[in-house]
C-alpha cells in the first residue's frame, strides 16, 4: 500500500511497511525511512508507486486554474478528494487527486487551510482585497526592476531628485527608492553613496555635506518659525560708562563689550558688559523653545545658524550708538593692578564703539604695543591698560602662555577660500579672553557661594564636561567656570544669566535646586554642542582641501607629531600620513597630496623626504 502524506508542511509519497493504529512506517522512494502518524496520512492507494503519482500529480497541477476551482468550489468547507471528484466528474485516479491538493495548498489567498487535507474558499471580499496586494506588489517588483535598471546604468530616475541627501543620510529604508538603491549598489560594486555620484546626482560635494547636517540637527529648517516679538526689558537704572566691544567683522550677536573708568587714586573700575537677552525671553516662552531647541550658533567657513531669530539678536546685541540692557560686572582695581572689589548690577549701558578685528589688529597688536611713538588712535589708553590688566590675571591663574601659535580665519566668498594665518594670544585676544575668563570664573564662584543652580564647565586630567556641579577647570587654572558671557550665543549662557539676574534682583531663582530643566540643558547642550563643533571642523577641512586644489599645491611641509600623525606648517591641518611611521616627533618633513576626494573629505599625504631633524637631535637629513 502506497500513501501521500504531510510532513512539515510539504506532501511526500511513500510506501508502508508496517502500520499500527496511530503510526506508519512508511518508506520514500530514495529509501528514507519514516515513522507518520496516521492523521498525517492524506490518501492510500495500491499503484500506480508513488515517485509516477507525485511526477504526473505536478504535471496536471501546472494546468489547473485556481480562479475556476475557487468559482466550483461554492462557499463551504471541503476535502481535496471531495473538490477533485467535482473537478474531473468521476473518482479521481491518485495522481488526479493530489494535483488537487497541490493546487489548493499553493493557492492560499483563494483557499485557506481548515485541517489536513481540508480547506475553506476564501470569501470574494477578500479574494478581490488579497489579489489587489498581489498585483501591487507585481508592479512594485516591477518598478524596483526598473530603478535597479537605471542606477545600475548610471542614470538618476526622475523619482530620486528630490530625495538626494535624504535617502544617503536619514532614508526610510521600506520605500522602493531606498530598496532599489541598495540592490543596485550590491550590483554595481559601490556604496550607495558612491552610486549616486556616478549618477552625477552630487553636483556640489559643499552643499551635500550642508544637507547632511541639517537633515539631523535642522530636520525642519534653518528659519524661525513666527514667534511674537521679544519682550521690552523692564526700567533699568543708566551707567555712566563708555563701553565698546571688540569682535571680527561677521559678528552681529555682540555679546561682551568693555569699559574702563579712571578713578583719581589712579585705580580704574573695569566694566565687563555682557548683552542680557534673558530680560526678554521669558522661561518656558516661545522664544525660549526656540533658544532651547537650538542650544547654541552653529558657525561654519562662509555662514552660521543663528541660536535666536535676528529680530531678538537686533533687540538685545551690544550695538554701537545704543543704550544697551546689559548684565555688568564691575571690577575695582588698584594702582599696581590688584583687584579689590567687585559689583554686579543689571543696567542700561552706552556702546559706543563696535570695534573690528580687522581694523584694530593693525593699530592694536604686539609691535605697536612696544611703540611709543606710534600714532594715537581710539581707544588706545583704554586698551593699553587693559592688556597690562589681562597679563596680570593670565599670570594669576598660572597660564602664562609664552609659545607663539597660529589661528586660521576661513572667508569664503563664492566660490573661493581665504584661509588667513593670526597670530594667537594677540592683544585683542588676551584682553576679549582673560576679561570673559575672569567674569566666567567669578560669577561661578558668586553662584557656588549663594547655593544658586548653575551650570559649568569643568575640566579634569583633559577631559572637558558640562556639569551642575562648582568642579574646577584644570586648563584654565580656575576653582569654577560657568559659561555666562555669550547668552545670544550659547542656551548654558542664557540659562546661568536669569541665575545671575536673580541673585541681583533679590528674587528666587528661575531653577530651583535639582531642577530637570538644569539637567536636560546640561545633557542636550553636550551633545548638540560636540555635533556642531565636529561640523565646524568637517567644513574645514572641506574648505582646505578646496584650497589645495584651488592653490594648484600639490607639496606641503609638516612637523610629524607622534606616530603617523602629522600637523602642515601653513593649514590648520592634523591628518595621518602611514609613510612616517618611524620618523622622530617633531621632525620637519615634505609630503606629496594626492587622492583629494571632496566627497569623502578625504586625500592621501606621502613622505617624500625629511626637510629639518627634530632640534638637539643631532641626525643627518635625508
């Protein structure tokens, strides 16, 4: 006795050898043995054997139409057997009846399984509903195919120009765009990426990297959604002062301005005048929504995104000309440039000078500084007593820096990059930083000592953290440093000034201790802030590879800093070079560019011989 029977979801024919109530021992004809139980057994019969019954059962399945037995089989449940007897209008021969069974089980949008051997027709409703899903994934296949075809070619479809960055950075990887994109690029060998380069999909690398770190941080947009016009700070007392603020052309939210007051001892009364947007951006307002989305200005070679909308910026920066609300630290100095005292207070002060970098290095710089004889220009007691002043309070933290090192301004205008070599620690600098250092550090301590929340910046053993916690800063030799100068700039700075402001005016402060909204700023402030900075170096490094194309440079010198890492001597660059492993830090050495690729912001730098052995050392040059 023969038998077709279900094992795992596939029917198999064999022959029984023996066979008990429950079980069979039933033999395929490979001569794989099999123990089945008797529920599992669908149809017996005698001959023909069972390899000639499962051959000519798939013959006549292939010609069978599943809508017409769908139509024949009415609307009830019924055995295989009992469909085929209908089917072929006689007892169905073995291999008649199981060409039945294979048709039902390959067919389950129009018959649903009830049992072994037994099956239900599905209702039209659902039939017609099961087909659509069919034939529109049919067409979907279809499309993908298509697709797969083009970018495989090399030819952008029309369907990607208005995905290009999204789908490489942030895609929805279910859409048949992105599906077909990945089977092309496993095709073509590349990485999607580059496929979609090769489609010449990428025409300006600049604004493909622009994109991608919108679409993760300004998902929605640099613009500002209409907000209600930053509020009027209160009546605020009037300084008598003349403060101007030093800053490079670019800047429109001047935060920090100074001013110096001649007192008839000889002592001097330091004004530091920090922009005070907190009187008008209300805790929990629009306006703060905005400010606390976007947690600080983003700036970049040729732009930046502003943290608050110009008409705020407009409302409350350290304009020249204007009367300006400022919180003001006051710092009494004595003839021989001790301080001994201090005063903060929330006041209208009078700006009258917005001073450039650009203009003042040339009259305010190291060289005129040692001149006695070079012409008077503005301002220049004023600024010549406050470096005396800053050298002062460098000296007193400890951090006297005496190596002369180089900063890099980035202007871009058009398509051309200046990269402009400055000095740094110049007196502009010295003056702007230890000043802001010096109010950052005291107003810290002032809000440690009155136990008011803050948040500050600490470092320890070189690593550099935000924290609610007073914990010193180790590279700049200060007990506490909370950010508190750039609140146009920075959310932290915004948030420690409507602390400070409370400690001022007398009144409860805006975050009480253990506040959430303290540590969620702190936690959002990091991470937002480590992106944007990483961002800022990215375009860079962009932007000096342009200029190594741009300049036709193709050898540059470096100093090698340790291993195969490696600093040029005229860009602001730090990159890896594998053939100077071996070569002594702080050796002067030539490197061949090439391989510059603006896409992946990448190039290949190759020793091509040693200019100057590191000093003392004594080596030959090569």
């Amino acid at each position: 006795m023969h038998v077709i029977f279900e094992e795992d979801g596939h029917f198999k024919a064999g022959s029984i050898l023996s066979e008990t109530e429950a079980t069979a021992q039933v033999e395929a004809a490979s001569g794989k043995r099999s123990k089945v139980k008797a529920a599992n057994i669908l149809l017996r019969f005698a001959a023909p054997v069972p390899a000639e019954v499962m051959n000519e059962a798939e013959t006549l399945a292939a010609d069978l139409d599943a809508d017409f037995l769908w139509e024949a089989a009415g609307s009830d449940e019924f055995g295989f057997e009992q469909l085929a007897q209908e089917y072929y209008g006689h007892a169905p021969r073995p291999a008649e009846a199981v060409a039945l069974l294979l048709k039902l089980h390959a067919s389950p949008i129009h018959f649903h399984k009830k049992g072994r051997g037994r099956y239900r027709p599905a209702p039209p409703e659902t039939l017609a509903a099961a087909k659509a899903g069919l034939e529109k994934k049919r067409q979907a296949a279809e499309k993908q195919a298509q697709l797969v075809a083009e970018l495989t070619a090399f030819r952008l479809p029309a369907e990607y120009a208005s995905l290009i960055p999204r789908i490489l950075i942030a895609p929805d990887k279910n859409t048949l765009e992105y599906k077909a994109l990945e089977e092309a690029a496993v095709a073509a060998g590349l990485s999607p990426l580059r496929l979609i380069d090769r489609c010449g999909a990428i025409p300006s690398t600049l604004e493909f990297h622009r994109m991608s770190f919108l679409l993760e941080w300004f998902p929605r947009g640099t613009g500002f959604v209409p907000v209600t016009e930053p509020i009027d700070p209160p009546e605020l007392p009037r300084s008598h002062v003349r403060a101007f603020s030093m800053d490079d052309e670019a800047t429109t939210e001047i935060d920090d301005a100074l001013s110096v007051d001649w007192r008839d001892d000889g002592g001097v009364r330091v004004g530091i005048h920090i922009a005070a947007p907190a009187l008008g951006i209300p805790p929990g307002s629009e306006l703060d929504k905005v400010a606390r989305e976007r947690l600080s200005t983003v700036y970049f070679p040729g732009d930046k995104i502003t943290m608050l909308p110009e008409t705020l910026i407009h409302h409350y920066t350290l304009g020249e000309a204007h009367d300006c609300p400022a919180l003001s630290l006051y710092v009494d100095v004595a003839p021989d440039l001790r301080v001994l005292g201090t005063e903060t207070k929330v006041e209208m002060v009078h700006i009258a000078d917005n001073l450039r970098h650009e203009l003042l290095e040339v009259e305010f710089n190291a060289d005129t500084l040692k001149n006695p004889d070079f012409p008077d220009y503005p301002w220049r007691r004023e600024l010549e007593w406050l470096h005396d002043f800053a050298a002062v309070l460098e000296a007193g933290r400890g951090k006297a820096d005496t190596v002369e090192r180089v900063d890099y301004n980035f202007k871009v205008e058009g398509e051309t990059i200046h990269i402009v070599p400055r000095k740094r620690g110049s007196p502009i600098d010295k003056v702007v930083s230890e000043l802001m250092i010096f109010a950052n550090a005291h107003w810290g301590g002032w809000l440690a000592e009155r136990r008011v929340p803050a948040i500050y910046r600490a470092q320890a053993n070189g690593k550099t953290r935000m924290t609610t916690a007073p914990d010193p800063h180790q590279g700049l030799g200060v007990d506490q440093y909370a950010w508190s100068t750039s609140p146009l700039r920075r959310y932290v700075d915004l948030v420690n000034q409507r602390q400070l402001i409370s400690l001022v005016q007398g009144t409860d402060p805006v975050y009480p201790p253990r506040s959430e909204q303290l540590f969620s700023a702190v936690r959002d402030f990091e991470l937002a802030y480590d992106a944007y900075n990483e961002f800022q170096r990215r375009l860079e490094r962009y932007w000096m590879l342009r200029w190594l194309i741009q300049e036709g440079v193709h050898e540059v010198t470096a100093n090698v800093i340790r291993d195969d890492l490696v600093r040029f001597d005229n860009l602001p660059m730090v990159t890896r070079a594998p053939s100077v492993m071996g070569v002594a830090p702080a050796t002067r050495v030539r490197l061949a560019i090439s391989g510059i690729d603006l896409l992946d912001i990448s190039f290949h730098a190759e020793l091509v011989e040693t200019v100057a052995s590191p000093p003392d050392s004594g080596a030959v040059l090569s």
